[in-house]
C-alpha cells in the first residue's frame, strides 16, 4: 500500500538548515500497523507529514526520495490532486487534540465538513447526518452531543471527536501522530482499545507515532526505531521485543522503561542529548552516546543489515562472509 523510498526532508530558513528526515525507506501493507518510535526531534512528524505534503511552506523541503501510495507518487502530485487524498485515502490525527478541533465550531459541524468535502457528489444531506450519528457512535460518544463545541468536551473525549473526524471517510490509511500523550492512563487505554477496534471494523492501515514502547507494543504489528532522522533498526513485533539482537540506542530506550518484577531505584537512562540536527555528528549519528562504540563509527555511516524481517543499522552487525 505505501512504500517510502529513501526520504531526505530539510527544513531551510535563512540562518540554518535543519537535517530532519536522512534517507529513511518503510514500507506498509493493508490492514496492518507500524510503528515509529523515537525521541523528541527523531524525524517521526516530519515524515508523517511529508507523506501527506504538509509541510510549512517555503521552509520545510523534500530534498530526495519517493513515497508511493497505491503505485502513486505522491510527492510529484498538484495541491488538487492532493486534496482528495487527504482526509478521504490518508487521514491524520494530529499531536494534540486540544488544538486540533476549531473552538468556534460545533464538532458534529466539524465532521460534516469533513465528509461534504469528500462525499458531497455521493451523499444527500440526510446521508451527512446520518453518517456524523454513526461516527460518534462508533468512538462512543452520544449522538445528542454533536451540537456542543470543543469547550464542553474532556481531553478524552476530544481526542475522540478527533478520530471520528480522521475515520469519517473510511480512510484506507490512518496516521495516528502521539494520540494519546496528553491523556491520562485510564483515557490513554480506552482510546488505544477502541483505535484498534475501528481499525479491524473499518479494514485500516495505521502508523502510529510514539516514544511509549508500551503503547508500541499492545497496538502495531512491526516497528521502525528512528534517531537523527534515520531508522536504525525495524522488524516485527517479536524481533524487536523478544529478539536478541539489537541496536544500542533501542537496548537503550528498553533500558529506560521501569521493571516491576526488578527491585531497583533507578532507571538506566540513555546519556546525552539526540545531536544539533543542524550539525549532525560525522559517521554514525549515535556514536557520541553509544556505550559500544568503536573507531569505525566516528567515521563512517553503518549499512543497513538485514536478517529475515529484522534490521539493524550498526557496526556491531557486520554481515557474515
């Protein structure tokens, strides 16, 4: 369904040039998850928003790189024709919900405007409104509430008004970027359970964006670690969290989760901060935080080695002869 082919994404203003995304490929087949993991200032919304051509104007540049949707090109589509991709075959949810939803609006107005977008041509009036009772129904909120605005809503229950928006098209391809960070845990997992109730119901493809490998975990079916703009190791689920072999910065970021069957007061914390995107390190992009580091990674980039669905890219996994 989507294949992104070596995307190298800048962000250019007078002053400095931000090396966001470095030449990552990803690939996803229909009805099934991935995830993109990462710090703060990994690469994760910029790709997201690369695929749907969303980024800011005049700053925000593909340099390289192609993202194939159903055999199309998008980035060598016209804003037109862009238009009836977005929302109707690649929806989003955005970062936060409380700024996604437009104050002024009631939301059951919100998601009839996405619809009439999209559907006008195919559906009456009467269909609209039908079709809004439906989608608040399916994310569990009662129809009656539709004519109330953003203010009179829970954080959950934005986040939820907001999914119904991204699903009210039946999108082939959801982008879920960080959806429940700004809920609490209780919220965080009803949200997560009906996500992936609407997905199996509605045939959906999704990446989600995360930095929780607990989330990660409970919701993809295969998982891209990115750092400094890159994927440095992806797989499955199970080579990624059973596996034995791994990169460090991914043996890092398990090593900062807590363990409850472990008696310990402190975590293990990655040192250091991810590198000046502006100025990226030479060779390998982790190496002045990496733990194993050797000569060969100050210098040179890693390959990407690749074992069955697992890859990883670092010295440590030079192939076999």
């Amino acid at each position: 369904m989507l294949q992104i082919k070596d995307l190298h994404v800048i962000y250019k203003t007078d002053q400095e040039t931000v090396m966001a995304v470095n030449g990552i490929s990803l690939d996803l087949s229909p009805r099934e998850t991935l995830g993109l993991v990462g710090e703060t200032g990994a690469g994760k919304t910029t790709t997201a928003l690369s695929i749907l051509k969303l980024l800011p104007d005049k700053i925000g540049l593909v340099k390289k790189g192609e993202i194939i949707f159903n055999g199309e090109n998008l980035l060598d589509m016209k804003d037109t024709d862009m238009r009836s991709i977005r929302g109707r075959k690649i929806s989003m949810i955005f970062q936060d919900p409380m700024s996604s939803l437009n104050p002024i609006m009631t939301v059951g107005d919100q998601i009839e405007e996405v619809i009439e977008s999209h559907k006008s041509d195919t559906m009456t009036k009467a269909d609209v409104d039908n079709k809004v009772d439906e989608m608040f129904h399916l994310v569990g909120i009662p129809a009656k509430r539709k004519n109330e605005y953003p203010h009179q809503f829970s954080g959950g229950m934005k986040q939820r008004v907001v999914i119904a928006m991204a699903l009210s098209c039946d999108p082939e391809l959801l982008i879920a970027d960080e959806p429940t960070t700004a809920l609490d845990v209780t919220i965080q997992a009803q949200v997560l359970m009906m996500m992936n109730e609407l997905k199996e119901k509605l045939n959906t493809s999704m990446i989600l964006i995360s930095h929780d490998l607990g989330v990660i975990a409970q919701t993809c079916d295969k998982v891209a670690i990115m750092y400094a703009g890159e994927i440095i190791e992806s797989g499955t689920i199970e080579d990624i969290y059973t596996g034995d072999r791994h990169h460090p910065y991914t043996v890092g970021l398990f090593g900062s989760i807590p363990k409850l069957d472990e008696e310990t007061d402190r975590l293990s914390p990655i040192d250091g901060m991810m590198p000046d995107p502006t100025n990226l390190p030479e060779g390998c992009k982790f190496h002045p935080r990496c733990p194993n580091c050797m000569e060969v990674c100050r210098t040179r980039q890693p390959e990407y080695y690749v074992k069955n669905t697992h890859g990883i890219k670092c010295f440590l996994f030079e192939r076999e002869e």
